[in-house]
C-alpha cells in the first residue's frame, strides 16, 4: 500500500494534536475544536524533557482561614489564561467579612472575566478549559487546581472521573458563572510550587486536605491512561500514588461502574500482607474480600467502607477501618475523548470510529452513522463504508455508552466531507491537498442550560472594586442539603468529596 500523506486537513491545535496519528497512516483524524484562537500555553523546559510524573491528587481544600493576599500561583495562573486567550481580571482577593466559604479569602481562587453570550469568548474559554481538563485532567493537575466553575458547571479534580456537572440554578447570572471562569487552585497551586511552575510534581500537599498542617492527602487517586489528546506525549502519565493518611482511605467515586480501592493507612507502611472485607450500608459484602470493589447496581443508595487488616514484618497485625462513602449513586459514562473518525472519507473507503477513554471502563458501545446530519439506515456499526449518496455530504457519527446500572450517555463525532476520490498523494515537502474543515463542530450531548440570562448582577463596592461572584442569599456554608444557598464560589454541593476526609472510622 503506498503511503498517502494528506497535509492541510487540521488547523492550529488540532494539526498539532493529530499529527502523529496521521503520521505515516493512511488515516484522516479529526478532532473536536475548530478554529484555535491560540496555542495552548507551552509547558516550562523541564516538563517537556519527559519522564516527569504528574503532581498527586490533592483533593478538596476549602477555605479555613483568613489570608486575602493574592498568591502566586494564583496570579500567574490569572495571567496566563488573560495572556493566551484575552479576557480579564474580576479579582482574586476577597473580604474575610463577606459571607460563604470561599478561597478568593485565602487568595486562590480567581475570576476570569469572559462571557458565555459572547461566541468569541465563549469559543476561548472552551479552548482553555480544554487544555486545563484533558487527559483526565493532567494540566489541572500539573497547576494545582481544585475545582473550576463557567456556564452552570463545574469540573473538580476531586470528582475527576465525572467529568463537567450541572449544578443548581443559582439566581443570577454571574452566580451561575456565566459571565466568568472561577478556578480554585490547592494551597500548591497557589503557592506555585506544582509541577507546571516548578518541573518537580508535588507528592504531600503543602497543607493537609482537610486544612490541617501536616495532615496528608485523604481524597481518591483516579486512574489515568495514556491520551492522544495530550499534545506532550512523551508526559508520562500515570496512576497517581497518594500519600497514606491515619486511616486507610477509599479511592475512587462510589458510583455504579466505577472500581473503588483502598489507600493503606500510614501506620500500615511496611505491612507485608493485606486482607479486606467490604461493607455495604454497615453489612459485610459476602465475597467482597479482595483490594478492590466494583459498586453494582445492588449497592445503590448504600455507604461502602473496607475494613482492613495489614500483617506486619514483626508478626503483629493492624486492623482500621476506612470512613464510610456518601451513598452510592446512579453511574454516569464520562464522554471524553470525543470520539474521532478514522479513514479515508472517499467513496468506497471505510470510515471507522472509537470511543477509548470512556468512564466506566467495560462499556458497550453502539454507533449510528449520520449524513448531513440524518440517520443512515442500518448504519448502525463500528465501521461505515462510504456510498454514491455521500460524496459531497458531511459525515458523522454517533457514539452511545451504556453499561448495567449507568445511564447511557452519547457523544457525536466531528464532521468529515466525504470526497469522490483519495485526495493525491504529495511528497512532503510540497503543499497538500486541502480538505474541508467544518466549522465548530456541535457536540450533541453536553447542551449547555438554557436559562435565560439576566445580566450581570455584579455591583461595584464602596470601594469601586467589582464582587463578580456576589454572595446575594449565600450566606450559609456550603451543605449537601441546600443546593441552591451556597455560596456563589463554593464547589456545589454534589461535588463534594465522596469520602468525608472527617468522618469517623467505626466499623
Ligand atoms: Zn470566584
């Protein structure tokens, strides 16, 4: 088979992106993301050498003190995002005496004033997020970042796996964060001493996860593969190692199809065997006596913990407790990557697609391939070999996840336009042929809210300084029972840790 180089298909982050699956293959990939306003941020030289880990899960670290000062990190993350993609600043320093659990008050946390009704600005904070959020979140993990918050959603690097979530209509348009970007950044990250800023991956957060000095990491590592999306591929990227705490905790969301495991508990280091039993609702799981629990459908609505029992080199065991999960919830299949399409898009030729990296691991997978945005009949597989009826039509397809206990989820590919003919094979070192790029290509399942916006609420203070994220009737702290009387900053309420890093270890 002669080697058909096809140049001039992708543009901006996308070529970048893509090139090495196009290398040296007879394939077309198109990725989600058209018009690239600019290159992402490059990482420092010596996180481009390779070889370097990625900092640890740092968990949620709310705001307990009062040190408005705006911190390093957090300033130089501010200008970086208003450098590579415009906007500006609405502050990072807030009042102690205003109310609601927020950590613009330790200053790290930031607002970045971009609009979602504006489609420019829009299309760059998308960009942004992008960049910060994919490959499970490496660069959000390499900056530091707790949780971010644009358009009604929010992403935390806590419920990684979940991927961006609704949260409850807050009342106003900039308490919905539709008229800026809140990123809450770890003590680390704020202090900029994780690895975007210093090349050395952080392993023990500067401040523990509950707010306590010298207390370790307590929050779940998530598991994280290889990704083409991620433009270092020679980054390397693997499972996150957590620091032990005083008890051993659980890691991974308790929701139906996610794997949960267990971190050893520090006083257990050096054990030289395990045992472990797991407990559902305060019942043992009968058989559930291995590392790790996969959470069925039959765990629903119930708080899972593990008992564990380390043997140690001297003879003598140890047996704790881990605190309980929040209940078990309903599953829900994480769409990222969007998936591609593979082939060369000429007639007779086959175009094939996959989802890979989809959350929970052991989907099924169905397809339905579209022209010009209608279903072809009995389209309906992995591969799709193009007809007489394509030529000259835009070509997608449809990938629907599903898997026992977990709501079905489906994500549309990017465009391609199916041509009559292989498009000319070129050396090189000669201009390619050019393909039509579609504009923006619509991702049909993360619809954005569509409550109507009401302007911006933000007010000038007394002192002329805007307070873009107004506290308004926020003035209780955040709690899992009162969805829509948090404050404007703090993470919503179902993006709580799913292992309360205080709850108690009774068996
Ligand atoms: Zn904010």
């Amino acid at each position: 088979m002669r080697t058909v180089r096809l140049r001039g298909l992708l543009t901006g982050r996308a070529r970048r992106r893509g090139a090495l699956a196009l290398a040296g293959a007879l394939a077309v990939t198109l990725l989600a993301g058209s018009a690239a306003w600019a290159e992402d941020p490059l990482p420092p030289a010596s996180m481009a050498d390779g070889g370097l880990a990625v900092d640890a899960n740092l968990g949620y670290k709310p705001q307990k003190t009062c040190s408005p000062t705006a911190k390093p990190g957090t300033k130089a993350l501010l200008d970086l995002l208003i450098q590579t993609w415009g906007g500006s600043s609405w502050g990072i320093s807030r009042s102690c005496a205003s109310g609601g659990t927020s950590e613009h008050k330790e200053g790290r946390a930031l607002d970045w004033h971009m609009d979602v009704n504006n489609a420019s600005e829009k299309a760059r904070v998308e960009q942004a997020l992008e960049w910060m959020t994919a490959n499970n979140g490496e660069v959000a993990y390499r900056l530091g970042i707790m949780y971010i918050m644009w358009d009604q959603r929010i992403w935390s690097i806590y419920y990684q796996e979940m991927g961006w979530r609704t949260f409850s209509d807050r009342g106003s348009y900039t308490a919905n964060h539709k008229d800026h970007v809140h990123i809450s950044l770890t003590w680390d990250g704020a202090m900029e001493q994780t690895s975007w800023w210093t090349g050395v991956p952080v392993t023990t957060p500067l401040l523990g996860p509950c707010g306590t000095t010298g207390q370790p990491a307590c929050l779940p590592v998530i598991n994280r593969a290889a990704s083409p999306t991620w433009p270092f591929a020679h980054a390397q990227v693997g499972a996150f190692t957590p620091a032990a705490g005083d008890v051993p905790m659980i890691q991974g969301s308790p929701m139906v199809g996610q794997v949960l495991g267990v971190v050893p508990s520090r006083s257990m280091a050096g054990a030289v065997g395990y045992s472990y039993q797991w407990y559902a609702g305060g019942k043992p799981i009968s058989g559930a006596t291995a590392s790790s629990l996969r959470v069925t459908t039959a765990l629903r609505g119930k708080a899972i913990k593990v008992a564990l029992r380390a043997a140690l080199a001297d003879g003598s065991t140890i047996a704790q407790n881990s605190p309980g999960t929040t209940a078990v919830t309903t599953g829900k299949v994480t769409l990222a990557p969007t998936p591609a399409i593979s082939g060369v898009p000429a007639l007779g030729h086959k175009l094939t697609t996959k989802a890979s990296g989809w959350q929970p691991t052991g989907l099924k997978f169905a397809y339905q391939w579209y022209r010009n945005g209608k279903a072809i009949k009995g389209a309906t597989k992995r591969g799709y070999t193009l007809r007489t009826a394509d030529v000259g039509r835009w070509i997608t397809v449809k990938v629907t996840g599903s898997a026992s206990g977990v709501t079905a989820r489906s994500a549309l590919s990017a465009k391609i336009k199916a041509l009559k003919t292989v498009p000319t094979p070129v050396t090189p070192d000669e201009p390619g042929p050019t393909l039509p790029v579609p504009p923006s290509p619509p991702s049909h399942d993360q619809t954005p809210p569509t409550a109507s916006p009401t302007g911006p609420t933000a007010t000038g203070t007394a002192s002329g300084q805007p307070t873009p994220d107004p506290m308004g009737a926020a003035s209780s702290p955040p709690s899992p029972a009162a969805a829509d009387v948090v404050s404007a900053d703090a993470p919503a309420p179902d993006a709580q840790p799913a292992v309360s890093p205080n709850a108690g270890a009774t068996p």
